[in-house]
C-alpha cells in the first residue's frame, strides 16, 4: 500500500532534517567556541578550563574562554543552561552547578537535570583545609584546639555560599565542633586566597590546584589537610582529614563540558572524545596530577550524568542533614 501524501511529505522532511544535521555535525564547527568559566580566573576552574581549552583547538578550532562568576558557580551555570543550544557554547561545570541549583536554591536558576546536558568529564578534584600562616597549627587536631581557645575570632572563606567547598567547611565546622567559625563567601577561589594570604581571613577551603600548592610550597598559606578519601597520588605528602580523625570530612568534585540541553547529538558525539583525547594528553595528564587533581581520560555522555546523579544522591543527605539553604 502506497504512502499518503501527508505520510510522504513528513517522511520526506524527516530525511532532510536528518540530513540537515548530518551536514552540520560534518561542518561543525564554523566559529569559535565559548567555554564559559563559572568563576574568576585563580581557581580550578581557571586552572582546568585555560590548558583543556588550548588542546581542544587542535580538534574543534578557535575557542574562547569567558569568566562568568559569581552565584557560587550558578550565574555561569545559568547562562549556559539558557543559552542556545546550537553547540557553540558549553560550561566548564559539574557536581557544584548540580548540587547547588537541585539541593540548595530556595529559588533555583535552572533545573541542571533537565536544562544541561553532560558531554565529557574532564577532571575529579577535591578542596584543602587551609590556613594562613600565622595560625599556630600545623594539623587539624591543633587547629581545632587552637579555634576553640579563641571563639568567635575565626572565619573561613569560600568560593561561594552553595558551592562545594563550603559544605566541605560546613561538614569541617559539625564533626570538629565549631559552631562559631563563620562562613564568608567569596565570587571564586581567586578573591579569597588572596584575603587568605592577606590576613583578611585565616581559613580558607579552596579546591586543589596548582596555584594552592605553589602557594602551601612557598608558606603563603598552609594546607592542613586534603578531604580526598585516600592521599592524592600526585602529592602523598598531604595528609587527609579522614586519617586525622575526621572520616565525614570527604568531598570530591567533577569538572567537564557540559552543554545546553537540547543541543544536536550529532555535536555532542563530537565533541566528547575531543575532550577525551584533549584529557589523555601526557602533558595535561602530569600537569593535573601533580596539582592534586585527578584526569578522567574516558568519560562520556551518559558515564558524566550518571555520575552527577550519583553525586545528588550522595549529598542530598548531608545537605537535608544539614538544613542548608540559600536564596
């Protein structure tokens, strides 16, 4: 039985859409490329984003970065989840932009699970304990002690009220029983080593980088712990909260291209192992581990968002726990 001429037609517009989107998937892309960074240059983001970004010109072209913070990581997270999906600009984003949009927000700027959709995970970092050097402690167990000796003089800084870093300080503050160690959010990691350093504020928990280290190496700051599960391979040298007696203490975080929700599969399927090659790079691959951060050289599509589900599920908990929310 012949096809009606409806029948026909849709068949017909099916086959040129498809074709349409074959061509541009082989054409793409035909501009460059923006990476939007949801924090001010100095953080991990930065230290992620800059170097992936220069590998992935190799296969993808021309791509710039642009620094879109404040909101904790959010307001970046926002442009990218409303902006077009036509696979020419991505966020440098993950666990932090998931939890703190799906668990935190009284109002949430977007819903990350179904405005966002993960490419590629590029990198799992984890957040120190820091202090500035004046601080008469050299473990968590003599800062403790040294805090509460001097109640209400503390602060911590963060990159952001919501953002992973500090749950890590909140998480930090129940089990070592220091309620009146403050909270002071940041707009990135940036600002608030700088105040760190500058004596503004004496704790900070900023996400491992190379910078952090550089800084701990030189005794601009000193890292009391990292709150990795195990030491990091790349620096054993640094003990971890959980071995000093705090095994609650423990965060990682996922950091890789994420891009608008609705933008070609065609695009995505390109763009994924793009960034698989751009991670594998021996060179970036070195440069990440020795700054305490941990490469993911296979990640896909669907291995990324399970993994940022999994990520919800495991802090939902703690952030119920918690009572933490923030307008």
């Amino acid at each position: 039985m012949g096809l009606s001429r409806r029948s026909f037609l849709k068949c017909s517009a099916a086959l040129l859409s498809a074709g349409a989107r074959g061509a541009r998937a082989q054409t793409f892309p035909e501009r460059p490329i923006r990476l939007v960074v949801p924090f001010p240059p100095g953080g991990v983001f930065d230290f992620i984003g800059r170097p992936l970004a220069d590998r992935l010109k190799t296969t993808l072209g021309a791509m710039y970065i642009e620094n879109v913070g404040g909101g904790g990581g959010t307001l970046g997270g926002a442009a990218v989840a409303h902006g077009r999906a036509d696979g020419y600009t991505f966020l440098l984003g993950g666990t932090t932009q998931y939890v703190t949009e799906a668990l935190l927000k009284r109002q949430p700027l977007y819903d990350p699970l179904k405005e966002l959709d993960p490419v590629a995970n590029a990198a799992t970092t984890t957040f120190a304990i820091t202090v500035h050097p004046s601080v008469p402690a050299q473990n968590l167990e003599a800062f403790v002690a040294y805090a509460k000796a001097n109640p209400g003089k503390l602060s911590y800084g963060s990159s952001g009220a919501g953002t992973l870093n500090h749950l890590t300080g909140e998480a930090f503050k129940l089990a070592a029983g220091l309620p009146d160690l403050t909270h002071v959010p940041y707009r990135g990691a940036g600002p608030a080593i700088s105040d760190l350093m500058g004596g503004q504020i004496l704790v900070n928990i900023p996400a491992m980088s190379g910078q952090v280290l550089a800084f701990h190496r030189a005794d601009k700051l000193r890292i009391l712990a990292v709150v990795s599960p195990q030491r990091l391979p790349g620096t054993p040298e640094l003990p971890t909260a959980v071995e000093q007696g705090f095994p609650t203490v423990v965060a990682t975080q996922l950091i890789g291209l994420i891009a608008p929700a609705g933008t070609p599969p065609e695009i995505i399927a390109k763009v994924a192992p793009a960034v698989r090659t751009a991670v594998a790079d021996k060179g970036f691959t070195q440069t990440l581990r020795d700054a305490g951060v941990e490469p993911d050289p296979d990640s896909t599509p669907e291995t990324f968002r399970a993994a940022l589900v999994a990520d919800l599920a495991h802090w939902k908990p703690v952030t119920d726990a918690m009572g933490l929310k923030i307008d």
